[in-house]
C-alpha cells in the first residue's frame, strides 16, 4: 500500500483543521446560532494553529529532522487543545451546583479587561462552557473536538516515526 508521502499528508491536515473552522464558524456559529463558549474558542486557536504548522510544513517540505520538528509541533499543539476539550467534558460532566458562575461575553472581555486577564478568564472556561448545546451520538461538541485532536496528534505522530 502507497501512504501519501508527507508533504501531501500534511496539506491534508492543513486542509481538515480549515474545515473543522469553517463547520464552527459557518454552521454551528451562524446557521445554527450556538455562540461559542470560552473553552470552544480556545479550542478553535488550538485548532488553528495545528493546521498552521500542517500548512507551513506542507509549504516548506523540508527534509526529515525538518518534518520530524514540525510533527513534533504539530502533535504538542494537537495534545494542548486536547486538554481544552477534556476540562470542557470535565465542567459538563459537573452537577450544576459545581459549575462555575457564567462569566461575560467575550466581546466585552477584551473591551474591559486587558488582554491577559482576558486571556487567562477564555483559558479557565465558565458556566457558559458546561452547557451542552449540541450532540451528535450521544457525544457533546468538545468529545468530536477531542477525537479530532486525537486524529491530529496520531497524524503527527506518524509523521514521526514513519521511515
């Protein structure tokens, strides 16, 4: 069987994690009207920046030790926006008398707070972040987010050790 070799691999990556944000953005944020919660935005940076590092890699196409740095990057970055996605799950799973109060929109964050305060209230998550407000298989948002991020990182991965 003839794998796709890095380069190819990589813009597919580069081109996945652009659909994943074209999804949020265009079906979920303004056809369906769900407003983005902190955690889910901090999950679409994450999101982001893996197909950033995809797409440069895919643009450069360096040689090995090069593809093997921007994997590594790559699966870091993937591991980080796992760990959004798994404290989304953990303050969805909380009974409501644990979750935590519901904090301002985001727009009013960065318009009052400066942007590290803002920074660190969009990385601890709030209320707004346990609510589940789609599932697909009995699954929330931040699970399918939380497989995509898995699938990035075992890309990744396999970029790594492949010969």
């Amino acid at each position: 069987m003839n794998l796709p070799n890095n380069q190819t691999l990589s813009l597919t990556m580069a081109a996945a994690c652009a659909l994943l944000i074209a999804v949020a953005v265009f079906y979920f944020q303004n056809s369906l009207g769900l407003e983005p919660c902190y955690l889910c935005i901090t999950q679409r940076v994450f999101v982001i920046a893996v197909g950033v590092i995809f797409l440069l890699a895919g643009l450069h196409n360096p040689a090995r030790a090069g593809q093997r740095i921007y994997a590594g990057l790559a699966a870091l970055t993937a591991i980080g926006g796992g760990f959004f996605s798994i404290k989304q799950l953990w303050l969805q799973s909380l009974p409501e008398d644990k979750v935590p109060a519901c904090g301002p929109p985001v727009d009013y964050l960065f318009d009052a707070f400066s942007p590290s305060e803002a920074l660190s209230m969009l990385l601890r998550g709030d209320g707004n972040c346990a609510e589940v407000q789609w599932q697909l298989f009995g699954l929330s948002m931040p699970a399918w987010v939380l497989i995509c991020f898995v699938g990035l990182a075992g890309v990744a991965l396999f970029q790594i050790l492949r010969k």
